[in-house]
C-alpha cells in the first residue's frame, strides 16, 4: 500500500512540474495571462502533490 501511495505522490509532483513548465513557457512567449493562469494551476497542483506525500511518508512511517 505505501508504495501505491508513493507512486501516486511521484505522480502528483510530475503534473506539478509540468504545469511550471507550462507556465515557464507562456511566461517566455510573453503570454503573461495565460501564463499567469497557468502558474496559479502549478501552485495548486504542489500543494496537492504535497499532501500526498506527506500522507503516504506519514502511512509509512506508522508501519515501522
């Protein structure tokens, strides 16, 4: 079970990553709005990624 939940975290932190990437992008083609709206999305999607792994470190940590 913590490796499923580690996956999913790992997971979670590449769509992160790629809506930074994304955003980077938009930021350098001087799309500022759409960049803008695509570094909040980022923000929100660490935070998610975040959660996840603070969950699956606290699961295995419990099994120890």
């Amino acid at each position: 079970m913590p490796k499923d939940m580690h996956q999913n975290a790992a997971d979670h932190h590449e769509q992160a990553a790629k809506a930074h990437r994304t955003a980077a992008q938009q930021h350098g083609s001087n799309d500022h709005v759409s960049g803008k709206q695509q570094s909040a999305q980022a923000v929100d999607k660490s935070k998610v990624a975040h959660e996840h792994s603070t969950q699956a470190n606290n699961k295995s940590q419990q099994q120890k």
